[in-house]
C-alpha cells in the first residue's frame, strides 16, 4: 500500500471534519461571509 493511502486511511476522521467544516462548505456552496473570505486570503498572503 502506497504511503499516501496509509494516510489517508490513518487520518481519515481529520480529512472528514476538515471537508465538513463551516468554513470549507461556506467557500464550496457560495455561502461564506464575504469579509470572512478576504481576511482569509489576507492571512494567506500574509504568509
């Protein structure tokens, strides 16, 4: 078995809740705050 499928299997639980995060769906579906959004993409470059 691949290294990244040992993983992905290892820390499936972490994956999960990361996808179903408010913040990760509000970016998929549209809904997310739009200054919730750009502070993010601050942070991002910030860094």
């Amino acid at each position: 078995m691949a290294l990244s499928e040992v993983l992905w299997q290892s820390h499936q639980d972490l994956a999960i809740a990361t996808l179903n995060h408010p913040f990760v769906q509000g970016i998929g579906d549209g809904s997310l705050d739009q200054a919730k959004f750009a502070y993010y993409v601050g942070q991002d470059a910030f860094f």
